[in-house]
C-alpha cells in the first residue's frame, strides 16, 4: 500500500510541475518563441552554408602559401602549370610524351620506365600538376575539356611541335578520353593504362555496369552517388565524419588494393618525400573536383568515338589488369570490344598499380611508339 501511495504522490507531482512548466511556457510573449524558432533556423542555415562551402585554395606562391619549386608554365588564362621533364634531355626527343597522373597524385607519380628504353627510344616525357595538384594554380573553370585544352598549351609552350603522345593512368587515363575528343589533331599516338570508368556513361550495359557497381566498397559508392547527383554536396561528404567518404581519400592502406597491388606498394616509397604536395593547395580543387567531373553527366560517350588514326599513322593502346579492385575489368572490356580500333591489352593477375612495376611499363611504351 505505502509503495502505492508513493507512486501516485510521485505522479501526482510530476503532472504539477508539468502543468507548472506549461504556465511559465505560456507566460513567455509569444513573439520571442517564434524569434527563438527562427533564429535556430537562420544558425542552422548559416552552419550547413560553412559545412558545404569549400574554404578558398591556398595557392603556391601566395601570401602564406606553399612555395613553387618546380618549372611552370603559365597558361593563356593566366593559371600556371607545374611539370617534370623525364627521360631523355629535351634536345635528343625522338618521341615527345604527356604523361597525366591519376587521383590524389602529382607530377611525381610516373610510370616507372627504364633509362634504357628511355635512350633506345628517344623519349621525354613530360609529367605535369594538374589543376589544383601539387603546384599547378587550381582551375574554378574546370570543365570535361579543360585539362585537355590544357595538355594541348603545354605542349605548345614546351614546343612539342604539331604532335605528341599522350598518356594517362587511372583518373589519369579516363582524360586520355578528352584528350581524344577535343584534340585528336594534335595526336601522333594515345595510351590509357586502367582509365577509370564513369557508371553513368550512357549505353553501359546495365547488368554490367549494376554488378561492377555492387562491388565497390559501400562507402565509395555513396561518395560517387553524391558527386554524380548532388556535386554541391562532394565537400561536404568527403570531410563530415559521420559517414565514412572515398576509401582512397580516408584510409591509409586502402581495401581496394588487391593482393598484386600490395606486392607493389612498397616500391612507391619516394612518394614519402612528395607527398605533402599532393594536396597541399586543398583537398576540394585537386580530390573532389576530379570527383565532380569524372562522374558527372559527360557531354559525349567514349563508346561514340570515332577511330582517331584511320589511315594507321598513330595508334591507341588500353592496357588493363584482370585483378583490379578499382577499376572493373568486366567494362573496360565492353568498351574495348565497342572500338575495335583500341588496341586492348589485359594483364593476367594484375591489379590497378602495374605502372609501377618498370617491366610493364616499358612495355607499354614500347607498343605506344611502335604502333603495335
Ligand atoms: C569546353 O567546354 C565548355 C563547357 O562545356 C564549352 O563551353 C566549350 O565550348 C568547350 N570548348 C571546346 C574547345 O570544346
Ligand atoms: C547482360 O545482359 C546481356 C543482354 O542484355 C546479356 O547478353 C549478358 O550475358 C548479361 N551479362 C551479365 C553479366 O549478366
């Protein structure tokens, strides 16, 4: 009974000072709650604007910027691009290269070549930062085309003459694209060593493209869900931590290595030396702007182009391996089968990072410049 009469005191004196509460909440002038109410939104407002809103580049050169170190260009358009000359010297080019790096890289990340071949055949080769990488100026106008455009200026300026090689890897890779879009004229010949892939290119089939899709981490499937359909939100995802973002971005031995690749890793120890540039004008012009465009919406199909050497005067190589865990074999050979122009080579056991075992690359320079 005494334990009953306690809980009916207890609840007898919660609903009193719930109706106590209601009182003082009544006694309050009305206008301050809606003000109350507004002024949380307008807070709330103004932290998800900063949470969204990329912070300004700190550009090399600038006032408490980083410092430029390596030879630049400066474009017509008054950005600068930073570049490593590789190989030969200038004066003994037979065959002059534009080599594009992948994500999160830098000028520095070349595929690893001999100085053999280097001398046998003749070949500069010529990396570059870029855009918003490592020391070349970040580029807010940075379009499907732009780096494109920007090869063929660097090339220009580097005096290439009419025409040149290019070549990319992964991200790197996916430019040569662009590259054979927007200025296939100045082409004498076009590597793509395990470009990526975009799931939204039109007349992907959809069983493939679903399936290799499936087989991403989750975690990187939701980063290129939110740069293909909601761009605006790519800084926020790859820097709020209550998702996990890009595991290439995030983790330090990244799950989409696969076992050839880990075998390689160690080979990439000079990157330890560099690697701070990578990134060091920002992670949103250099990551995530190369998310924004390389999973966009594209204004043209890959799977649509036409041969770019019709009388056989340059050729076009796609190298890929079978085990890469990044890049999804099963399309790259669907593209390769829809232009049988591509010469296709695929690497058996070989995962996303053979350009850093120098046998393949010489490899794969030697099939570039002898056409074959
Ligand atoms: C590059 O792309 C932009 C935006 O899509 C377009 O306005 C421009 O004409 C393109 N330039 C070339 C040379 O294709
Ligand atoms: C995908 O669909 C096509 C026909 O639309 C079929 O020929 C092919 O075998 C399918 N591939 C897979 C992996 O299911």
């Amino acid at each position: 009974m005494a334990g009953v009469n306690r809980r009916i005191s207890a609840a007898s004196a919660r609903s009193h000072t719930r109706k106590s509460k209601q009182k003082t909440a009544f006694t309050l002038p009305p206008g301050l709650l809606s003000t109350i109410f507004v002024l949380l939104v307008v807070g709330f407002l103004a932290w998800a604007y900063q949470a969204i809103q990329p912070p300004p580049a700190k550009m090399c050169g600038s006032m408490g910027g980083p410092s430029v170190t390596a030879p630049r260009v400066k474009l017509k358009d008054g950005r600068h691009l930073a570049y490593k000359e590789n190989g030969v010297s200038k004066d003994k080019a037979n065959n002059k290269i534009v080599y594009v790096h992948g994500f999160d890289s830098c000028r520095n990340d070349v595929m690893f070549f001999s100085q053999e071949l280097a001398d046998e055949l003749g070949i500069y080769l010529v990396s570059f930062d870029r855009a918003g990488y490592g020391e070349s100026d970040p580029n807010p106008r940075q379009t499907l085309n732009s780096t494109a455009l920007d090869i063929e200026e660097l090339a220009d300026q580097l005096g290439f003459g009419s025409k040149f090689y290019v070549v990319g890897f992964s991200l790197g890779g996916q430019l040569i694209w662009t590259c054979l879009k927007y200025i296939p004229h100045r082409l004498a010949g076009a590597t793509l060593i395990a470009p990526a892939i975009n799931y939204w290119w039109p007349r992907l089939p959809a069983n493939l493209s679903k399936e290799a899709f499936s087989q991403l981490l989750l975690q990187d499937q939701w980063t290129l869900r939110v740069a293909h359909n909601v761009p605006w939100l790519t800084y926020w995802w790859n820097t709020q931590k209550w998702f996990p973002s890009l595991s290439l971005i995030a983790n330090n031995k990244p799950e989409v290595y696969s076992s050839a690749d880990l075998e390689l890793v160690p080979h990439l120890i000079a990157r330890r030396t560099y690697v701070e540039q990578v990134r060091q004008q920002g992670e949103f012009e250099s990551l995530h702007r190369d998310l924004m465009i390389g999973f966009s919406s594209w204004e043209f199909n890959p799977m649509d182009l036409k041969n770019t050497f019709p009388n056989k005067e340059g050729s076009v190589h796609l190298w890929q391996g079978d085990e890469d865990l990044i890049v999804p074999a099963t399309l790259q050979r669907y593209i390769a089968k829809k232009l049988p122009w591509i010469h296709y080579h695929e690497l058996t056991g070989a995962g996303h990072l053979f350009p850093y075992a120098g046998s393949v690359s010489d490899a794969i320079l030697k099939a570039l410049l002898h056409g074959v």
